[in-house]
C-alpha cells in the first residue's frame, strides 16, 4: 500500500522515500528488460504475460504517481536502448495496462471490469500499434491481417459447408472479434499470473471468481 503522512512521521517518510525511489527505478528496469528480452530471444508467449505486472506492482506499493513515474522511465529507457518506436510500443498498451489494472486492483474491482477494461486498452494498443507500423512501413497491415482472416473465414465455410463467399462486413467483424477474444484470454493469464506473484509478495489482488477458485483449487483470503 502507499505509504503517506497519516501512516507515518516526518523522518520515516525520509527514510521511506529513497526506498520508494529505488523500488520504483529497480521495477521499471524490470519492466524495461522483460520487453527487450522478449523482443530479442522470444520464448513464446511466456514473458508477455508479465509486461503490465511490474507497472502494476509499482502502483500497488507505492500509488498512483510512482506508477507513472515507472511508466516513464521504462519508456525513457526502451527509447534509449531500442529506439523510440518500440518504446512507444511498449507504452501503448503494457504500460498504461499496468497502472490501469492496478487501479482496479486497488479499488478491490471484480475480475471482470478489470478484465474488459483492460481488452478494450489493448483492442486499442493494437490498433494503435498497426496504424504506427503502417505509417512506418508505408504498408497497410490491416489489409494483410484481413487477407489472412479471409483466408480462416473461407476455411470455416468450406468445413461448415455453406455456400458462397463470406462478406467484406463479416470478415472485418470476425478480425475484430478475434482481437477483442485474444485480448480477453490474454488480460485472464496476466490475472491469474498477478494473482499468484503478488499474493507471494505481500501485496494481493481480488481474488478470483468461484469458479476459478474451484478449478484451480486456490484459496485466499480478501
């Protein structure tokens, strides 16, 4: 939790706010470092689950100002090591994920409104991200992922056995679909994965729907 002035006197405050500071530089290099080893030696969708986490432990122990402060200086660093671009991805969405998630986890949300607040951001990081890289590229990606999802809805008919052609409408609808779904699976791991490290750490998120709990056999207190 934060540490303010009601907690504590003026000279623990001082001997507070170096630690602040420390753990806060110290989380987001963590973050910082997670992004770059995961764009140069990807092992799979594991070390994506936790881009927003570092963020969101900063928001948790130290409030909402250190967390925007970690967001910058993970973006700050990104720029200096990899270039401004993939600093700017990693900002939009990870970053603003993790100090959104932690203020859901704060105000002690349910799953479910951190969960579809966090897939509408990142339906918008990566739309965000495809307009970015097409401008960069001079390509429109947009045409490449619908020519591919073209590609799955022909699949889909031809095994459902239906006739003609799916629409231009139903093709972009499916893509949308598609993103909006992965991001929900995705923003559950990142739940799951916080609920875990953070419980271990001192610092708990709301638990789980029951039936998570019930299928995963997991226990804890509020």
């Amino acid at each position: 939790m934060p540490l303010t002035k009601n907690n504590f006197s003026e000279p623990h405050l001082t001997a507070v706010a170096p630690l602040r500071m420390v753990e806060t530089a110290f989380l987001a290099s963590t973050a910082s470092l997670i992004w770059l080893v995961n764009y140069y030696f990807p092992p799979g969708p594991l070390l994506r689950i936790f881009f927003p986490v570092p963020i969101a432990l900063v928001y948790l122990r130290w409030g909402k100002r250190a967390a925007w402060m970690a967001t910058l200086v993970s973006g700050l660093l990104l720029s200096v090591l990899m270039g401004p671009t993939r600093s700017i991805l990693f900002i939009m969405p990870f970053g603003l994920m993790g100090v959104l998630l932690e203020n859901m986890w704060q105000r002690r949300s349910p799953w479910i409104v951190s969960i579809a607040l966090g897939t509408l951001l990142g339906a918008f990081g990566f739309f965000f991200r495809f307009w970015l890289l097409s401008i960069l590229t001079g390509e429109d990606l947009w045409v490449y992922s619908i020519t591919q999802v073209t590609k799955l809805a022909e699949w889909g008919y031809i095994r459902l056995g239906l006739l003609g052609q799916p629409s231009v409408l139903i093709i972009q609808a499916i893509a949308i679909a598609l993103i909006f779904v992965n991001n929900i699976i995705y923003l559950f791991v990142v739940h799951l994965a916080a609920l875990f490290l953070l419980d271990r750490l001192g610092n708990p998120i709301p638990r789980p729907p029951n039936w998570v709990q019930v299928l995963m056999d997991y226990e804890g207190e509020e």
